[in-house]
C-alpha cells in the first residue's frame, strides 16, 4: 500500500509539472497572433489528459493510504490535503527540473495519438494560409531572401527586407522558429516577424514575459507590414 502510494503520488506530481508547462505557455503566448484570446489559449494548452491523470492518481493515492495499518485513523480531509500539497510541491520541483517537458516530448513522441505540447503550437502556429509558418533555414540565402523548410517538408522562400536585424540574426540561425508575415506568391511569404518557439526544455519564465511583452510591438509591426 505504501509503494502504491508512492508511486501514485510521483504520478501525480508529474501530472502537475505538466499542466504547469502547458499552463505557462498558454498564459505567456502570443495568442492574439493566431486569432485566439488568453483563456481558450490556455484551456487549449492543457488538454483533459493530465487534468484526468492527476484525478485519478489523487483517487487512488487516498485509497493506498486510508488503507495502510494506521490509514484508517485520519480523515478523508486531511489525507486529501496530504496527497494535494505533496504532489502539487512535488509537480513544482518537476517543472524546475524540466520533467514535465521530458515527459510530454517523450509521449509525444512513442504515442502518436498523446497532444503534445509541439503538435498544439505547431497546430496552432502553423498556418500558412494565414501567413503563419513554422521552420528551419536551409540551403543558400541571399541579403533579402532566405530559403525556409517547414515543418511539413515544403520549402518557402522568406522576403527578410521588413525583418529586424535581432530577427534576421534568429531566421538565418538554422534553428527552428515562428515566422508571420504575408503570402505574396505560391510557398513565398513577405515576412513581417520572426519568433522564436516558445516551447523549449531551456526557455525561462522571464524569457516568456519578455516575448509576451514584446506583443503590442510584433502587433503593430505586422499590421504596418501588411
């Protein structure tokens, strides 16, 4: 009973250090650039697997414990409180560790059905018939274009002549990134902004404030872009 309890508890403060990654970055998002408001992003973000994992795991907490040699003497209030503060203290630690990254990039990745955290944004963020896509650079670039590869395999040559030069910098980096913008062609698109993912094992909650304070500046660039 008591490894069950354990274990059941360890569950539950993974559950927490999850829906704290997906609750961070649904707070800090950008969301007015992809049409959405800030609790439906959020509510978006963190899917009803966790949500259920961590009540059942609570459940079966209680019943681990109430049914240990001396359970039977507290009340169901106050082990409630116990397996709540625990794995909620625990899903703190977690998150600080990155655990709960781990773990959702892990499920992600060997179960094709599990949402990820990577398949929301990219299933939010990529949109290319909204001028929003998401990629890598490769191959030769030029002072004003680059040649952009999405995340769906096709190749999009990016206009950078509105581009800051801290966005220029981040685009032709090689790394994969968010960039809005105007479709002015087939796959070529009149880029506006360049955004670095939000989702990352390394991305600070004082990073995240700093681009969701950049979001009335990104705004007003794009709108005077397009």
């Amino acid at each position: 009973m008591w490894v069950g309890f354990i274990a059941t508890i360890l569950l539950g403060a993974l559950a927490v250090s999850v829906l704290i990654l997906a609750g961070l970055h649904g707070w800090y998002g950008l969301y007015e650039l992809i049409g959405m408001s800030w609790a439906g992003h959020v509510l978006f973000r963190l899917t009803l697997v966790w949500p259920l994992v961590f009540v059942a795991t609570l459940g079966l907490a209680l019943y681990n414990f109430r049914c240990t040699k001396r359970g039977y003497r507290w009340s169901l209030w106050q082990v409630a409180s116990v397996v709540l503060g625990l794995s909620v203290t625990l899903g703190f630690l977690l998150h600080v560790f990155g655990a709960g990254f781990t773990a959702d990039r892990w499920l992600a990745e060997k179960m094709p059905m599990y949402p990820g955290q990577d398949r929301i944004e990219y299933g939010l963020w990529h949109q290319p018939a909204a001028g929003r896509i998401v990629g890598m650079v490769v191959g030769s670039s030029t002072s004003e274009q680059v040649t952009l590869e999405t995340i769906d395999g096709e190749l999009w040559t990016i206009t950078t002549e509105h581009l800051l030069s801290e966005e220029n910098e981040l685009l032709r980096a090689g790394k994969k990134v968010h960039v809005v913008g105007t479709t002015t062609s087939v796959n070529t698109l009149q880029s506006c902004a360049v955004i670095p993912p939000m989702l990352s094992p390394y991305t600070t909650q004082s990073q995240l404030a700093i681009e969701r304070a950049k979001r009335v500046e990104i705004k007003e660039v794009i709108k005077d872009c397009m």
